[in-house]
C-alpha cells in the first residue's frame, strides 16, 4: 500500500488538506473507533490526555470495566493509581497500533499517539522525565507529552536528549513555544554529540490556540473590557501565525501543533503550514461535511485592527502574543496555564476515582 492510501481511504476535506498541503492533522483522542475514521482521512497521529483516558473509560465500558476487574485481580498489591496508569497506557499501545501503519509507511517520521506524562507533576522534571522513559518504551510509535512550565521545558531538554519524542503541552504563548524549541534544540545537539540518532526523531509543540481565546474571555469579563467581539476569536490564532513564523525563521526541527478547537477558524485560517492540526472527534466531522475546499491561509495575516484591538485592550494577550511576553519562571503562573492545568489534574483524579469505583463499588448499590 502506497503512503497515500495509508493515509487517506476516503476523500474528504480533511484528506484533501493532507495530499494537497505540507498541513497533518491529528485526532484528539485515543478512542480507536474515532482514530480508524481520522486515520481513513489522512490523519498521522492521535492525542491522549486524562480527560480523554476517562471519556474513553465511560464511553466504552463495555471493553474496559472488565479490563480494571481484570488488572486489579491479577495485582492483588496494586494501588488505584497503578491501576489508572496501567489502564492509561493500555489505551495508548491500542490507539498506537492503529497509527502503525502510518508510523511504518512514513519511516517513523508521522504515526504516533502522545500519551502525557502526570500533571500534577508539573513541578517536578525528575519525576516527568521517569514516567516519560516508560512511556517511550510502550510502543515503537509512541509520542511523550510533558507540559510547557519551567520544569517541563528541563524535562524536555533532558527526554529528548534521551531519545524521547516529545509533544509540548499545557502551552498558549509564543514565548513558551520558543523555549519548548530551543530546550529540544539543546537536547537534539546533545543527543548527536554523545552519538545518538536524531533523524529520526519528530518533536512537537503544541499551542492550545482554543485555550488562549478563552483566557481572553475570561479577562474581558473580569476586567469589564469593551472589545470587537470578533477580535477574540483571532487570539489564538494569531499567537499560532507568528509562532508559525518565528520557528520558519529559526529553522526550529520541532513542528507546532494547534489544538483545543473553538470555531471553524482554527481550522481554515492555519491550513498550508508545515504543521498539525489536533482536532477532536465531532470537528472533523464538520469540517469533512462542510465542504470547503482547503485554501493555502496560514501566511495570511490576522486583521491588523483585530491585533490592535488585542493588544491595546488586553495585557493578558501581549503576554501570550510577544515572543518575550513571559519569561520561564512566569509560564507556571500565567492564566491560562493555572486553568489548564488545574483542569488537567481535576480529570486525573476524577479518573482515579472512576477506577476506584470500579475496584470498591457502592455498597449500596449492589444487588447480591
């Protein structure tokens, strides 16, 4: 099979975005029902995050309840937390098996799934940088996804020096995108020079361009902002377009990633740069429904009226805008990254808690 028909069985606006454009798209999820329809429309890679864990949990009960029983009775001395990590990368090595036929066809340069590492361990690059090497190990095609804080860009200096793909996440500004780039350029360069393979390795940054506008929001209605309302739909977007520029610019090996999508925007405004576009389920459907012929826009500019309005209205967004908006100790505090992550861990423990119920049910709900 061709890469082409590995990449794309069924025409779309998606598939067409793929063949036509340097532009891949991603399925934000690890749900294999989802991936095999993303991967039959051109998608190259898949997304994991505790959310995703614990919607893939609830909407496929039927598979993996009885996998929890299964685990908790073969490891008698296993905690709840074993178990949810356990169940994690199960559902990681079975959406990576999908995507390995891309991962093969485009000789490991395209075809991974990222699973991320523990957020609550944002603090702690010791502890990122262990469970990333585990993870590395899952599957051939495996991607790590370490968050873009201060001790995540030292992990992901230090994972890539290892040998680990690494996907950027928890990350909104271009500073952050910048230093996620230059932390894998250092570990790129030490990974050569102590003779270790870099050609074929594909890091990521993501930007949460989704994320950014509702930051935005949150900060107009807090500080009691009058704004053009369109303006606020074109944050995350033009934070993307000039990172997309800066990496051009730099000659960066790591490709940019727009995830959380909001509006049809984030979709056709970035096609035509060599990036990936994450996007969940339900969008691309709409989008391969739409039809809408893919329009090379990513190197079209953002209204400058819609900048100025940003700008002059919001400092929250020329912190996020400018490439020294934020230094490295400020990516742990910046807005966007508290609610994130505080998101993040609240779905992680809610994960934990779902496979505790399935390991202690209710009492009172049980019928013998």
């Amino acid at each position: 099979m061709t890469v082409a028909g590995v990449r794309a069985e069924v025409e779309s606006p998606l598939s067409r975005m793929v063949r036509e454009t340097p532009t891949d798209y991603w399925n934000d999820s690890c749900a294999v029902g989802e991936l095999e329809y993303a991967v039959a429309r051109g998608a190259t890679g898949a997304t994991s995050n505790p959310t995703i864990v614990l919607e893939v949990l609830r909407t496929e009960k039927a598979r993996w309840v009885p996998r929890i029983v299964a685990l908790a009775a073969d490891h008698p001395a296993w905690t709840e937390v074993d178990i949810t990590w356990a169940l994690a990368e199960e559902m990681a090595v079975r959406g990576a098996a999908v995507l390995e036929p891309v991962f093969v066809a485009e000789g490991g340069r395209k075809g991974r799934l990222s699973l991320q590492t523990d957020p609550a361990n944002y603090r702690n690059a010791d502890r990122m940088l262990e469970q990333g090497l585990r993870f590395a190990g899952l599957a051939p095609n495996m991607q790590v996804k370490f968050p873009a804080t201060s001790a995540g860009i030292d992990a992901i200096e230090r994972a890539t020096a290892a040998g680990v793909n690494i996907n950027a996440t928890v990350s909104f500004t271009v500073s952050q995108a910048i230093a996620v780039a230059q932390a894998v350029e250092r570990g790129l360069e030490a990974r050569a020079a102590s003779g270790g393979d870099v050609a074929g390795m594909s890091p990521v940054c993501t930007m949460m361009i989704g994320r950014l506008d509702d930051w935005m929001r949150v900060l107009v209605e807090r500080d009691g902002v009058a704004i053009h309302p369109d303006a606020l739909d074109w944050a995350g977007i033009a934070a993307f377009k000039r990172a997309v520029g800066l990496y051009r610019e730099a000659g960066y090996r790591t490709r940019l990633l727009a995830a959380a999508y909001r509006h049809r925007l984030h979709w056709t405004e970035l096609i035509g740069g060599d990036v990936i576009l994450t996007m969940p389920h339900a969008w691309q459907v709409r989008f391969n429904d739409s039809g809408i012929v893919p329009t090379l826009r990513i190197d079209t500019p953002v209204d400058p009226h819609f900048i100025d309005e940003l700008t002059s209205r919001i400092p929250g967004f020329a912190r996020a805008y400018e490439p020294d908006g934020l230094s490295l100790a400020e990516f742990d505090t910046y807005g966007a990254t508290v609610r994130t992550l505080r998101g993040f861990i609240k779905s992680y423990h809610d994960l934990v808690g779902a496979v505790r119920d399935v390991m202690l049910p209710d009492p009172d709900l049980r019928t013998d």
